[in-house]
C-alpha cells in the first residue's frame, strides 16, 4: 500500500504490505495471564551489554538504516511501477526503456498475478523462520472453522474473516494505486495517497472514541493543505487522464485506511507474520478471480508482446522482491529503532518517491506540487509519530 510503506505487519507491530507506504499499528501487550493460542507471544531478549568504546553500530544506529532502506526500496517500488506503464520511459536520461504494458486494468491486474506469484511462495518459506508457531496458528484458524461453534471457536472465525478482509482493502489499494501512478507522476499520486494517516484517524475516531490530540489535528490540516497544493498544481504535459489519476489515489489511501483500522483489531489477536501471510494470499486468489472477470474493451488485458514476455516476468520478478525486501527491513527495523521513530521516517516516502522519480525518470512537479508533497510528508509523519507515541506509551515505559 502504497507498500504503497504498500504499508506490511512487523514482527511486533503490523503494518502494511503496498507498495507504496506502510503504516504500522503497535501490537497491545496482553494484561492478563489468559491468552488465546493465536495471540503473539513476546519473547524474552536478554538486556544488551556495550561497551562505551565499542567501535560497531549500536541497536539504534542498526534499526535507523533498516528503516531508511526500507524507505528507499518502497519509493523505488513506485518508480518501477511507472517504468511498467509509462511509454518512453528513460533511465537515468540515457538508457530508454519501452512500455511494456499499456495501463489498463487487465494489465494490472495481471502484474499484480505476477508479483504475488513470487511473493506468495516465498513468503511461505520465510514466514517458518520468523514466526517458528505459524503452522499452529493456521491449524487453529482452519480448526475454527471446521469445529463446533463454541465462544473460543467463534472468536478464533472472526479473526480469520476480518484478515481476509483487510487483505480484500489492501488488494483494493492497490489495484487502485497502480492505476494512479499510471495516469499521473509517480510523486503526485504517491502524495495523495498519504491522505490514509488522515482517513484512518477519523475511522478510529468513530469506531475506536479515539479522540484527536491538537498535535494530531494540526497534522490532519498539514495533510489536507499539501493534498490542495498537490491537486491545485499545473498538470504535467505527456500525463494520461489527471482526473481519473487523482481521484483513484485518493480511494487508494482510504481504502488503505480501513486495511489499516482491520490490522488494529486483528493486532493482539494474531501474530503480524500470519497475519501478513493471509493478505498476500488473499491477494493473491483475488488477483486470479479478478483476471478471468470479463471486462470492458478498453480495460481488457492487452495481449502481450512474445518479445517483451521475458522483461514483464523480470519487472514483476523485481517488484515482488521489492515487496518483500521492504516487509523484512521494516520488520526489522522497527524492533531495534521502535515504532515512533520508524513512523517518522516513514513518513518520508512522499519526498523520497519525488526524488527517485526525478533522477532516475526525470519526472518532475512544480513548485506548488512539491510544496504540497512537503506538507504531505510533515503531517503524515507527525500523525504516524503521535499515533504510535499514544499506543506504545502504556506497555512500555521506554522506547
């Protein structure tokens, strides 16, 4: 989501998978002595011993560079999705690259096929290494489902509905960001899609009484002022339709808002590995179903050039590496750095997704656009900070 940071869960708070941004919601420590055997289990570190003189990278240092990569990957991510629709796309002003697909919604949906195809089997094979209990979680999920319907059962079948359906809003996402990026920059519709901090904290203010702080309305007014500079700005020349563009990462972001309200009840209920397991499966089939769906002419999947068949598996070979390389920075990451620190980087990705656009395809926004993606960027992070501050202060009395 979108990882865009496409938001994905770590291993102790979960986020989300876009591929263009990824918001992460602190897992709740449970209070009392009676858990369910899908609620994470926290693993006792013993404390860490440096010395004053040590010459290598502390824990902070570690989790701040993690972070930043993380950031890095998921803004490249964006830009290789450009590459993928954009026709006459030049790489670093010297090396021309073809399109390889026009941007329709068949197209992709298919590079969304592609991309999970790698995901998915791989994720598989890593999800046993960082979460070692992950076969027993998805045996008492699937046991849920098929045994009586006691209280313990019930609870354990609505847990498993509300992951699959987060993975439906995040598959949603990102069919809708991907279409975004195709028809306006890569920078501008990133920047709308940060409208989700936004989104997001109005659901918990209605579902959750999770009243906004001053801090946190002044960060909601940065992002809306940066959301009208963005859209107030000069349209780019060569661009496809601005308007379907625009409004498409907007549904992006709110979209990846109820993903992110869906991870916040699921939090402490299961761990983020399975958790983030089931979206991509759930991406996965939808991205199948979805394919054979009969569409309108003009959204139909193009038939793809023999010639290029090869460079559109590489593309989605890439992006689906991208995907996971960001999941485990930023699983990483957040565990040596924490979540409010992580939040504030990541809320760099608007800025960072500009920058790449700009070097490596040479797209670039007016003064007023990136004045706005500057507002973007500012409040999401200052909303990311406030938020995860608020949720981290009463488990754990340091950071």
């Amino acid at each position: 989501m979108l990882q865009p940071r496409i938001i994905r869960p770590s291993l102790k708070i979960p986020t989300e998978p876009i591929s263009v941004r990824r918001k992460n919601v602190s897992q709740s420590k449970a209070e009392s002595s009676s858990t369910t055997a899908l609620e994470p289990q926290a693993e006792a570190k013993p404390p860490e011993s440096r010395s004053p003189n040590s010459s290598s990278l502390s824990t902070l240092q570690i989790g701040f560079l993690l972070i930043v990569l993380s950031a890095v990957v998921s803004s490249l991510y964006n830009v290789a999705i450009k590459v993928i629709f954009h026709e006459g796309s030049q790489i670093f002003g010297v090396l021309e690259v073809e399109q390889l697909l026009p941007p329709t919604l068949g197209n992709t949906l298919l590079i969304l096929t592609l991309r999970f195809m790698v995901v998915v089997p791989l994720m598989v094979l890593l999800s046993p290494i960082l979460h070692p209990r992950l076969w027993q979680d998805l045996e008492n999920l699937s046991a849920s489902v098929r045994g009586n319907a006691t209280p313990a059962n019930a609870a354990t079948k609505q847990i498993l509905v509300l992951s699959i359906v987060s993975g439906c809003f995040l598959f949603l996402s990102q069919v809708l960001i991907y279409i975004a990026i195709a028809q306006v920059t890569t920078g501008m519709a990133i920047a709308l899609f940060f409208i989700y901090p936004m989104v997001s904290g109005l659901f918990s203010w209605f579902l959750f009484r999770d009243r906004p702080t001053l801090f946190r309305i002044a960060a909601i007014a940065a992002i809306c002022c940066g959301e009208l500079l963005v859209l107030g700005g000069s349209p780019t020349i060569g661009i496809g339709n601005t308007s379907m563009g625009s409004s498409t990462a907007i549904l992006s972001g709110v979209a990846f808002a109820a993903y992110i309200i869906l991870t916040r009840v699921c939090a402490s209920k299961l761990h983020p590995v399975t958790f983030t397991l089931i979206n991509f499966t759930t991406m996965l089939l939808l991205s199948f179903i979805c394919l054979m769906l009969p569409l309108p002419s003009n959204w139909n999947l193009v038939v793809v050039d023999p010639s290029k068949m090869l460079e559109l598996v590489l593309s989605a070979f890439i992006l689906g590496v991208l995907t996971l390389a960001g999941y485990l920075l930023n699983n990483v990451g957040i565990g040596k750095l924490g979540a409010s620190r992580s939040a504030l980087i990541g809320g760099s990705i608007p800025v960072l997704t500009v920058i790449f656009a700009g070097l490596i395809i040479q797209e670039n926004l007016d003064i007023v656009q990136i004045l706005g993606v500057l507002f973007v960027t500012f409040g999401a992070a200052a909303f990311s900070f406030e938020t995860m501050r608020n949720q981290v202060k009463p488990s754990s009395p340091t950071n």
